[in-house]
C-alpha cells in the first residue's frame, strides 16, 4: 500500500493490486458459536451441541458460515493501522465454506487486493480484495471475494 | 414444493427450480446493528451515532452487511414448517448490499429455487436458491444466490 507518510487517512489511491494483508487470527468458543446461532441461524448444529452430535453431519457443533464470516470481517478491520475512508461494503463474490468451524478452532486471516477502479468522478474507487480464512490445520474454511468503495483524496 | 405428506423431513429430492418462499419481515433496531457491529464489523458507521450522522457517507447509522445477510438467515431458517434434512451451507454467489439498512428498517425476505443437483453416490442434493430483503420502501437491499447440501432419502 502506497500511503502519504503524512496521512492518517487510507484513500482509495493507495491500493494497489497485489497488496497483502495478514490479519491475525481469532479462536472461537463453543458459546459464542451458539449465541451467534440462536440469533442468525438456529439450525441445530450451530445451536445444540447434543444434537449436533448425534444427527449433525459433523459430529458436533459447527459455527454458522455467517458467523465465520463475521470472524474474516472482525479482523480485517482490526488488521488496519490507521482509518481507511470507506464509504461501504459492496457485495461478496465467490463465498464458499469449505470446511465446518468447531469450537475451539483458531482461524487465521489474510487478504490480496485484487482489482483497484478508481472513478474520479464520484469521489471514490471501488476496492476488490480476495480473503481467506485458515483454521490451525492448515485447511482454508473461508474463502472469498470482498468488494468496498473507499472515497478518494483528490476531490 | 414435493413432499411427501407423511414426511416430517424435508429432503433433497422435494425441492425443484421455481420454488418459491416467502420468508415474513425482520425489523432491525439501532441497539441490535450497535451489538452486532460491536462484535463482528466495528467501523465507525456501525457503531458510533454521532460519528455515522456526522462523518459517515449515509448521514446515520448503517447495518454491517453481514448482519443483513444474518436477518436473511434467519428469516429463512425461521420460514421452515418442518425439518430440512440440512448438511450444511456450500457458499453465497453474487451477494450484494444494494441499498444501506438503517435503524428501524423493516426487511421482507423471498427465496426462489433456481437449481437442484441430485447426487445420489454421495447421498445429498446440492440446492442453490436465490435470495433477496427488500425494505419499507420496496427498495432490494440485499441480494444473493445461496448453495446448500441438503440430504437425500433414498440412501
């Protein structure tokens, strides 16, 4: 990323493609798997762990996609050193949950800025940056690709 | 949809493209997108009123799209008249925050079935549907194709 020493503020310039992001990780409990859950998802194996053992498909209770989803968003927004001038998110191509996430799991993040348009003319460039999410055995459970508007210095 | 009336379960065979669900409405409060955003995406427009009215691109406090996509889950899952013999999500295609949520929005969520793979050797279906939430204003603000395996009867 290529930002004005000056600055304290990230603009939609200073993304190239290319960039990498590692964003540290984050280890998820059983309990706020289910809190999660009981809210945005009761499905059985996200919420009963009696159940999910003896009917779910994995042996055990998993943490709903949207919640490991939430995990990538989380620390992609904590990895940032200084304010980036989002605007907003705007959309998610690509999601895929290959891996079920259990409790006790460690998820560990990181993002490539793959595509920068900068359109001067609204004051903003729309970002496209790849993320993924791999757990403590080295298997990738999220992958996907985040589009945000990031307003533009030059105005 | 096919089912069999005896059936308590819904299973991979009874879904067929054109499918179409009505999922009811969610209203969203500004404590729930605060508590949310708190956890999960906790930028300034998010979590913070006075600086989201002030300095935010939508002059007030925003939903994080991935409590958005959390209504339309949970809308589903709620929608749900009997138990579908669920393996687990797949991913999300083309998922796009349209329009932003604000405070008080009330969300009517649809689903449309828009391809089913039976794969028998492997005893489930793949079930891709589309999704959508539109507001009191009639104005989609979000949108997504949803992959899921859901598993078959005849095993």
């Amino acid at each position: 990323m290529n930002v004005d020493a000056q600055s304290h503020v990230v603009y939609g310039e200073d993304f190239s493609p290319g960039d990498r992001t590692e964003l540290g990780n984050y280890t998820i409990s059983a309990d706020e798997i289910v809190a999660f859950a009981r809210q945005w998802d009761p499905q059985f194996f996200h919420v009963d762990e009696e159940r999910a053992q003896t009917e779910g498909y994995f042996g055990g209770l998993i943490a709903s996609g949207i919640q490991t989803l939430g995990i990538f968003q989380r620390l992609t927004v904590d990895s940032r050193d200084r304010h980036w001038d989002v605007i907003g998110g705007a959309g998610i191509e690509g999601l895929q949950f290959r891996k079920p996430v259990r409790p006790g799991d460690t998820l560990t993040g990181s993002t490539v800025v793959k595509y920068v348009k900068l359109q001067p003319e609204r004051g903003r460039a729309r970002v496209d940056y790849a993320g993924e999410l791999i757990n403590q055995h080295g298997e990738r459970v999220l992958a996907l690709t985040m589009s945000a508007y990031i307003g533009m210095r030059s105005q």
